[in-house]
C-alpha cells in the first residue's frame, strides 16, 4: 500500500503544493506579452470563435496556396478559447490537477519499482526521476519549434515540469526505498 498509495498520494501532494507556489508568484508570467484592454480583447475572441475549442490561425482547413500565403503574410496564431467563463480558482479543476499528478506519480513509483536493483541509495531514486523531468522539460520547447509558441513561456513551462519532477522525485525516492536482503547464513563448523 505504500509503495503505490502513499507515497504516490504525497508525492502527488508535493507536486500541487510546488505547482500552487510556481504558478501563483509573479515569475512565470513575465514570459507573457500584454494586451492593452483584456476586455476588449475577449470580446474580440468571442466574435471570431465559435465555440470553445483549439484554433489556428490560419487554419489547415481549405486551399493550401492560401494557407501558404496567409501564413507567409502573417500573423499566425494558436489559440485555446474557452467561451463561458469560469471561476479563478475552480475547485473541480484543482481537483483533476491532483488527480493528473497521482497518475503521474504513481508511473513514476511503478518504474522506480522495476528499477529498484539499480537504486540502492534514495538520492539515486530522486536523480533518476529528475533526469525524466529534464527530458520532459527539454520535449516541451518542441511547442516553440512546431508550434511557434513563445520560448519564454516554453521555458516557464518548462522549468515548472522538471522542477516538479525533482520534488515527486525526492519524496518518491525517500519513501520507495527497495527491501535490503538478509544476509546469506555463514555456515557454522562443528
């Protein structure tokens, strides 16, 4: 129960914990540019966007020519457009956000599981998870590259996933230490 309840479960915590102190400080929102009337701007998203959904601007959908043009001439944009409203701090969403991160961790703990003869020491354990949050953190600026999101918040997103994997990691790789085997029995003489 442990191995794949609790741990997971506090793991998980110190996840939303972090994310909560990350996401909340004024660092990562630095990387955003600014509209001068958010208002106005969300008006203007309301009458050009059907519904809530993901868009691209211009869209792959019609004559490739045009699509070729439009993207040459600029501006091209990917939107993610939600239509009604929602609350800043939506218990319902906080709660689908743990949820994501118990299943994150609770990966993380079966793959420290299988892998437990070659971490004898937790700072092992707790490298290693950091090691995928870095792999996480470098796949995300694929956004930047195929997307043309901007490097500087790929880089805020980026640094927020590898640093929660370093905090699952340490909490995961203290409580998921692997059973130490009994000695062999020395022979007696006589």
């Amino acid at each position: 129960m442990k191995k794949f309840l609790l741990a997971p479960a506090l793991a998980a915590l110190a996840m939303f914990v972090f994310g909560a102190i990350y996401w909340m400080s004024p660092y990562p929102y630095k990387a955003l540019g600014r509209v001068a009337d958010d208002a106005a701007a969300g008006a203007a998203l309301a009458k050009i966007f059907p519904a809530t959904g993901a868009y691209l601007v211009p869209g792959p959908f019609g004559d490739e020519a045009k699509i070729a043009e439009l993207m040459k001439r600029g501006p091209i944009a990917q939107v993610h457009f939600v239509a009604n409203g929602m609350p800043m701090m939506d218990p319902l969403q906080l709660a689908k956000g743990y949820v994501h991160e118990f299943i994150i961790c609770l990966l993380l703990a079966l793959l420290l599981e299988k892998s437990a003869p070659l971490f004898q020491a937790w700072t092992c354990r707790a490298k290693y998870t950091a090691m995928l949050g870095l792999l996480l953190a470098l796949y995300d600026y694929g956004h930047a590259i195929w997307w043309h999101h901007s490097v500087a918040w790929v880089t805020m997103q980026a640094l927020y996933d590898f640093l929660a994997f370093v905090v699952a990691g340490l909490v995961l790789g203290k409580m998921l230490a692997p059973k130490v085997a009994a000695p062999p029995a020395v022979p007696t003489a006589g």
